[in-house]
C-alpha cells in the first residue's frame, strides 16, 4: 500500500469518526483491527508506519489550526 492510499484510508476512518456516536466509533475501530488482522507481518510494520506518519501529521495540523485561532500562530521567518 503506497503512502498516499494509505494516508486516504486513514484519513476516511478518521473523518467517519468524528462525529461517529460512541457505538459507531467501536464499530470503526473494530474495523480497523480487522484490516489489521488481515495483513501479513510485513505489512503490518508497512500499516503502523504510515499510520503514525498519518497520525503525526494530523496532530501537527491540528496544533496550527489551533495557534491561528487563538493569535498564536508563529512567526514567518
């Protein structure tokens, strides 16, 4: 699974969950764990790689989101 695919399916789940109610998002994460379940050794590696990559990026998003709101936003250098 290339990046780019990887990081469009993880963004699919993230976006089915968030304003998923409690039981859709167990249904979600069960999913999740399914596709994990199904992959090879190798791929498993290859799958938390990019889901960190994914996971890291989104957070870093996040942060800058939240800096523009509150004035924070750091300076262009």
């Amino acid at each position: 699974m290339t990046f780019d695919r990887a990081a469009d399916r993880f963004k699919a789940y993230h976006l089915r969950s968030i304003h998923a109610t409690s039981e859709e998002r167990a249904a979600i994460n069960q999913e999740l764990k399914e596709v994990y379940a199904s992959l090879a050794e190798e791929e498993k590696q290859d799958f938390n790689t990019q889901l960190q990559t994914f996971l890291v990026r989104e957070m870093a998003r996040l942060k800058t989101d939240y800096e523009a709101m509150q004035g924070n936003a750091p300076e262009a250098q």
